[in-house]
C-alpha cells in the first residue's frame, strides 16, 4: 500500500512539473528581434557594457539598414517590369 502511495505521489508531482513547465510565458530571449526597437538595434545596447558608443553604433546599423532595403526595393522594381526610367 505505501509503495502505490509513493508511486501516485511521484507521478502528480511530475505530471504537475509537465504541465506547469508548458504554461510558461515566453521570455525575450526566445526571439530578440521581436520585441527590439523599430530600427531593430536593440540588441546593440549591449555593447555599451563593453565600452562602445551605442549611439553611435545604432545610427550606423539604422543607415545600412535602409540602404538595404532600397537596394531591395530596387531590385524588386526591376525584376517586376525592367527598370522605370
């Protein structure tokens, strides 16, 4: 009788473990990009820790960020219809 005492209670405490474990709210570490600023340099705060002008950093990251998107777009345009000239 204790053994299926003890065997029961081990299985409610590991069950419960389960399905308190999947309940958890997702954490900002999951994905970073998710939750960043609208530049998506967030992450680059970081680098203030170590000594670097995150300013600095995050205006450079924003300028080659659009750049890439032109660059992007204009790709886009010619291979929609040939460049508009």
């Amino acid at each position: 009788m204790r053994l299926v005492f003890r065997l029961t209670f081990i299985a409610i405490i590991f069950a419960t473990m389960l399905l308190s474990s999947g309940c958890e709210k997702k954490t900002a570490a999951a994905d970073p990009t998710s939750q960043s600023t609208p530049g998506g340099t967030k992450i680059l705060e970081a680098a203030d820790l170590v000594g670097y002008d995150v300013k600095r950093l995050r205006n450079r990251v924003d300028l080659i960020k659009e750049a890439n998107e032109k660059h992007s777009q204009k790709l886009e345009k010619m291979a929609d219809g040939g460049p508009d000239q």
